[in-house]
C-alpha cells in the first residue's frame, strides 16, 4: 500500500458502507407476489466489519433501499455480545437516502459521533453513492463497481461486493493502523 493511501487510512474513525453491490452482491431473488426473498452477501464481511468495530471504528449502513435486508443483518450484528455488553457502539443504519441525501443522513451521524468528515471512509460502487464517495475523507470501490464509481475513488478492493470486498477494506484499514486483526475480540 502506498504511504499516502497508508496515511488516509490511518486517520479512519467511522466507515459507511453501501446496501446492494457492497454490503450484499446485487443480485437477488425474486419470488412471485413476494418480491425479492432473498440476497446474497459473505460472512467473511461481517468478520471484518466486527474486527473494524473491535478496533474502535464507527460503522453505519446507508442503503437507498427500504427492503428489510440491509436492516435484518443490521440487527444481527447489533446483538452480538460485544454490542449487548456495552463494549461497542451500534451500528447505524439508514435507509431510504439516494446521492446527496446519503450526504446528509452520514453528515448528520458523523456530527452526533464527533467524527469529521476528514475521519470517514465511504465504500460505494454505483450513481447512488457518487457524492457521499466525493465527501469522504477516503472512498472505496468493490472490484464490480461502475467505471464512473471508480474513476473518484481512492482504493478498488480486489473481490467483488457481496463477496469479500468490505473484508478486503477492513483488512487494509487494521493493517495501515498497525492493528494486529489476531488481537481483536471477534463478536
């Protein structure tokens, strides 16, 4: 990793990660008069996503969609020991925003956080996460994201949303911070 990049990395508190194409794959499954039933995501991802909040990182979930899937694995995640015991903060989630009003739902919590934007790291991969990706202190792609998603971001993780792609970050930002991952507490 460049010295730069290691630099921007280093200065993280909080991170937004993206619904569909980030924190899932994007594809889903579609059952008649039901809608989408299912979606496709890697546990590796949530590992990272706790070894982030282990590491004292801040982590919110900024969907534009209002399906249920983004908030179910949400309040997984929020239930986990380390979460019950007060020993870390939950995870935000917000759905419904698209383009800039993803800007102001994350200005907002940043702000409640006491986090600059400076300290914030956005992960998105289509046109709905554009500007909350030119706001962040650093902006990240999954491998799939949209050509004119990665022309403005500052990292591409090498596996795809969905897939190992939010790990592949978590992984890079516990490395430029010096954090052993084999420390943390797991859940």
């Amino acid at each position: 990793m460049d010295q730069e990049l290691k630099e921007k990395l280093n200065k993280i508190k909080a991170v937004a990660f993206d619904g569909d194409g980030v924190l899932f794959t994007g594809r889903s499954f579609i059952a008649p008069g039901k809608g989408e039933v299912l979606k496709e995501r890697s546990h590796a991802d949530g590992q990272g996503i706790s070894l982030l909040r282990a590491a004292g990182i801040r982590v919110a979930f900024v969907s534009g969609e209002k399906t249920g899937f983004v908030e179910i694995i949400g309040e997984k995640l929020n239930s986990l020991p380390s979460v019950e015991e007060g020993k870390w903060p939950e995870i935000a989630i917000f759905t419904g925003p698209q383009g800039n009003e993803k800007v102001e739902v994350i200005g907002k919590w940043l702000k409640e956080i006491g986090v600059d934007w400076s300290e914030c790291l956005a992960m998105g991969d289509d046109l709905a996460d554009y500007q909350l990706l030119q706001k962040a202190g650093i902006a990240v792609a999954p491998a799939q994201a949209e050509e004119v998603i990665k022309e403005i971001v500052d990292y591409v993780t090498p596996r795809k949303g969905g897939d190992g792609a939010i790990r592949d970050l978590c992984n890079l930002i516990l490395e430029a911070k010096g954090i052993d991952q084999r420390s943390l507490t797991l859940r």
